[in-house]
C-alpha cells in the first residue's frame, strides 16, 4: 500500500536570457508540505524538489516554529550549493506531504536548518526521497510521490 501526492511544476522564462534574445525556461518541482509544531501542525508549504541536494534544507522563519529534536545543535557549513555554502544546525523535523486529494503519513527526516533565510524550503535526498519514489515527466506534465504506508 501507498499514498500518492501529486506534485505541480513552475515554470517561467529566464528574464536576463529573454533579455538578450535566448528563451529558456526555469522549471521548479514543487510539493506541497507541512511540518510538525509542538502543538499541531503548520499551515501548508511550497517546497522544491532538488535531486541535487544531499539533505533537506529549511529557512529559519519556517523551522523556528516548528518541533525539532537536535542532531547538531552547533552550527556547521553545508557547502555545495549554487552561490556557495550555508550556516545551520542539523536536527530530525516531521512533516507531512499533501495534494488537493491526500495527505501522506508523517515522514521523519534530517533537516538542515540554515540560520538564515537565504534559501528557499528544499527537499533533499536524504530520508526523503532515499524512501520515496518519485516519478516525474514534464512533457505531460505529470509529477508524484509514491509514499509507502
């Protein structure tokens, strides 16, 4: 058994590209997410699907409102994004994925919790899509994850 949550793809012109005369599109895979407060739970997310980041990364205004079980509470660098590295703390977060139609069981997982909020919400690799499985066709534009219960 499974729960399957539809993803949606964003999908705009590079404008600095445009402006010189060469079209190309900028597409994000998007999810739609909560995260587990000590009370409830939080009002939905939009977060990007980044096959090319390692671990999940959550901005500071989100991941201060949410429950959080320390790894590393002391703060390291994540390197290897785009514009360089990021500050953060490493701690288990829950959450749990939705569409118009399903919501997922919670997933348990290791964020990164950067200090600042120069990045977007990211799901990473790791304890996400390590377990999930995720389809993804932008021709028809047709994207979900399959969910084990």
């Amino acid at each position: 058994m499974s729960t399957k949550i539809d993803l949606e793809f964003e999908t705009r012109l590079d404008s600095e590209l445009l402006a010189v005369g060469v079209s190309t599109r900028l597409i994000r895979l998007i999810a739609s997410l909560r995260l587990k407060t000590s009370e409830a739970w939080t009002d939905p997310y939009k977060a990007i699907i980044d096959t090319g980041s390692p671990i999940t990364l959550i901005p500071k205004h989100i991941w201060d409102k949410v429950s959080i079980k320390w790894i590393s509470p002391g703060s390291i660098q994540f390197t290897g994004l785009g514009s360089g590295g990021v500050s953060g703390k490493l701690a288990e977060v829950v959450m749990v994925f939705l569409d118009k139609k399903a919501l997922s069981p919670p997933i348990s997982f290791k964020g990164f919790l950067v200090d600042s909020d120069t990045v977007p919400l990211i799901i990473g690799f790791e304890d996400i899509l390590t377990d999930i499985k995720l389809m993804c066709d932008y021709r028809t534009k047709t994207a979900f994850l399959q969910i084990p219960l």
